[in-house]
C-alpha cells in the first residue's frame, strides 16, 4: 500500500492516472461481507488522501487526466457507500 501512496505522487501523469485505477479497481472489488467492505475503505482512508491530493493539483492544467481519475474513485467510493446501506438498511 505505501507503494501505491507514493505513485499518486510521481511525475508521470500515466502512472498517477493508473494508480488511480488501481484504487478505483480495489473500491469497486466485490467484496461479500459489509464489513470487509468498511474495513477496506478504512485501509485505504481515501476520503483523506483525495482530499490531500484534490487540493495539491488544483489549478494545474496539466493534472486534468489525473483529476478526472481522481474523481472516479471519488465516485466510486459514494457508490459502493451507498450500495453498503441499501445492503444492511432493514427493507420495509
């Protein structure tokens, strides 16, 4: 995981933007358990460090693939936060 961290980071837009991916990819894993879902989000605390990397680019042109990427796992997070409290909201 530090490893992953630090390429957000790089130079290369192509590997911050496929780092992205990665983190997009473990979001969106189909986790069985609600809990393993948590606990992954919680691992990855991703609320923080997209809101640490949101700040760093804004205003750079040239982080716009990186950006939208950034905004995918954003969106993907809310999705499957969402799919967790359909999951183990009591249906009526």
């Amino acid at each position: 995981m530090p490893l992953l961290f630090r390429l957000l980071s790089d130079p290369s837009q192509n590997i911050r933007v496929e780092t992205a991916n990665v983190f997009l990819r473990m979001v969106l894993k189909g986790l069985k358990e609600p809990q393993d879902k948590i606990q992954l989000i919680r691992v990855l605390s991703l609320r923080e460090v997209l809101a640490s990397i949101e700040e760093q680019t804004r205003g750079h042109e040239d982080n716009t693939l990186f950006r939208e990427g950034l905004g995918k796992v954003a969106n993907g997070l809310g999705l499957e936060l969402c799919k967790l409290i359909e999951d183990v909201s009591p249906t009526r």
